[in-house]
C-alpha cells in the first residue's frame, strides 16, 4: 500500500524508507489565502490553519507540515483586555492590555487585508525595569493545558500532512517577542552579563519543563520550534550559538525523552552553523534558503550542507521561492529539484521543501511541476 503524506513526512523525519520522495511547499498565508479566495485578515481570525493548509495541499496533491498552538492555563495568570479595532478601509489593530503583579503591558498588532499581521507595539518598554514582571508572567511552571482544539485540528487533518504542536520558541524571539528585535540585541550587548544567564537558565528549564508536558500529554508524533529572529543572519553565528542553541538542545532532548521529534525552523544563512544545527538533536530543520537570503548556494551549497549534517538531522527545504518559483520557468523548478534530490541521493532524511514561504505570485504550473519532479524516481 501506498504510504499516506503524513506517513512520508515521518519517515523522512526518521530516516526511514518512503515510497517517493516527500515534497513540502512552506504554504504558510499567503497561498492557503489565495486557495479559499479570502483576505488576511479571515484568514488570520475566521479560517482554522489547519483547514487552510490541508485543502492546499490537496490541491497540488503534496506532503507538507503546519502547527497547532495547544492552550496552557497559568498558575498565576494575568489580567487582559482586547480590542480589535478598525483604523483604516482595509485595516485593524489588536490592542491588549495584560495586567500582573502592578504592572501594565501593553501591545498592539496591526492586521490588513493584503499581508499577514505584524506588530507595531510591544509590552515592555524598558527591559532594565519591567523584564523582571514580564518574565513571572510569561514563564511559570507547573501549567495545566488546554487541549480541545489541538486535538480537534489533528482529527480533522488526519493523514493529509503533518500536523505538528508548537513549542516555546527559542531565547532570542522570547526577548523580542516582549520588546522588539532592535531593542533585545541591544540588551543582550548592554545588560550584565550574570543577568542575561540567570534568563536564559530559567527560560531553558521553563522551556524544557513545557515541552516534556505537551510530548507526555499529547499524541502528536512532531513537535515544531519556529524562528522569528533567532537566527545567524539577524544576531551572527556567535550570538544565536550562545543564547539560542541551548534551549534548542534542551527542547530536543524532552521530546526525544518521550519518543516524540523535533522540526526547528531556522530562516537564512545556516553554513555556518550547519554542525550546530546537528549537534543540537532535532529531527528536521528547514528551509535552508538559496542566497540571497540564504546561503546554500546550488549543488555545490547543498553537497556541503549534506557533509555537515551528515545523518544528524532530516534536511526540509531549498527551491527558492522568488527567483525560481515565482520568476522562474519549469526547467529551473526541474534543475533546483534535481539539484536537491542529487545531493541527498544516498540519504532518507530529505523532504524537498522550499526556501520558505510560497508567495502569492507564484504561478501554479511551476508548484505542480516540483511536486511532480519531487515525486518522480530517481
């Protein structure tokens, strides 16, 4: 019997055998939203993810991946307030307010029809004197959770893709998640350094006590770390090998204690710090992006990406979505295709992904061509 597309991503994640090839576009919101014909912002606050992305990879008859958030429940859980409110034709904004031990923070994203939500307000506005409150909000042990709509969402999806629940992220995107990107780096560079370790050390145990949880509790078989700055090409190699690469290590060793893997994204240039990548024990990584963004150049880039990762991890990525995908004609989707198959020849740990997210531009034709060359024997 066939394997089903959930099956082959597992195995892939494995290093088990597949009957061919798992190819995974990163159909993330643009492309689902041009799928179902709805704006950002339904499909951001009206269509269950995993809807959308399931009846997108049905369509081009592919593998693929997406999250689940499963709800936890605080200890000590802070007071909030939301308004969404409309401030343009085709905009909104999502104001919060979370109140905790004598503190306000307050946050607002901004939503618009055309593009994915953003921030534009964060809660804390100087880390030297509300860090402290804002992490005993956000990090507390001893969370129960909430798991109706997690497990709701993978019934439903069944075997059509692998379905994975989301993780804390990794120590870097906590920081700018509370304050923003520019600010966090200039933390870390100006705070004491016995401060900054005192953090992390207590994030890494929240982040391992959390992951153990949801891996006991939960039947999902993946469980995914994303990465929003936490990454080589925002903060250097030095910098996210520091601060980020141990609560990634500690994340992957919760779940392997409980049989479960581990998928990590990690956006832009990763030469550098493929081995790191490998060392930490995750499962997959993606997407392992072609330059500009990237760095995993060609067949070349891709044969010494191989010969750093070895058999260490499952390697999930590569075609580039602009210049290939959006721009380019089927004989390039073929070539960077065979490109990837061709490095990874002698491995089961491939599922030929792309260099992140689809974009809206992109033509059909050549999506359907590299699932078609993915799945083809070679």
């Amino acid at each position: 019997m066939p394997l089903t597309p959930k099956q082959r991503m597992l195995n892939a994640y494995r290093g088990l055998p597949v009957d061919v090839r798992p190819v995974a576009p990163e159909f993330w919101y643009y492309y689902p939203a041009k799928v179902l014909r709805v704006d950002m912002i339904q499909l951001q606050r009206e269509v269950p993810f995993w809807f959308a992305l399931k009846t997108t990879f049905e369509k081009f008859g592919c593998e693929g991946w997406g999250t689940v958030w499963c709800g936890r429940e605080q200890p000590k859980p802070a007071s909030e307030t939301h308004e969404f409110i409309q401030v343009a034709a085709d905009s909104y904004e999502l104001r919060s307010c979370e109140s905790f031990a004598g503190r306000t923070f307050r946050s607002t994203s901004r939503y618009s029809k055309a593009e994915p939500s953003w921030q534009v307000e964060y809660p804390v506005k100087d880390p030297f004197t509300e860090l402290d409150c804002y992490f005993d909000m956000r990090v507390q042990h001893g969370c129960t959770l909430t798991q109706a709509k997690a497990l709701e969402a993978r019934n439903a999806v069944g075997e059509a893709f692998l379905l994975e629940c989301v993780l804390p992220g990794q120590f870097t995107d906590f920081l700018a998640s509370a304050m923003g990107f520019e600010m966090a780096v200039q933390y870390l560079m100006t705070e004491e350094s016995a401060k900054l370790e005192s953090y992390q050390k207590r994030y890494r145990d929240y982040v391992s006590e959390t992951t153990g949880l949801l891996a006991a509790t939960l039947p999902f078989e993946s469980y995914f770390m994303g990465c929003s700055y936490s990454c080589a090409s925002l903060m250097g190699p030095r910098l996210w090998r520091q601060w980020d690469v141990p609560i990634v290590a500690a994340a992957a060793s919760a779940i392997h204690r409980h049989g479960k893997l581990m998928h990590l994204h990690y956006h832009g240039k990763s030469l550098e710090n493929a081995a790191d990548l490998a060392s930490t024990g995750v499962d997959c990584v993606c997407p392992f992006e072609r330059p500009p963004g990237g760095d995993v150049d060609g067949l070349e880039g891709l044969q010494r990406t191989r010969a750093l990762i070895g058999e260490k991890l499952t390697f999930n990525g590569n075609v580039h979505t602009v210049a290939t995908l959006i721009r380019g004609t089927r004989n390039d989707v073929r070539r960077e295709v065979g490109q990837i198959k061709s490095a990874f020849a002698d491995s089961h740990r491939l599922i030929i992904g792309t260099g992140d997210q689809v974009g809206r531009e992109t033509p059909e034709e050549n999506l359907h061509v590299m699932v078609e060359a993915g799945h083809e024997a070679s």
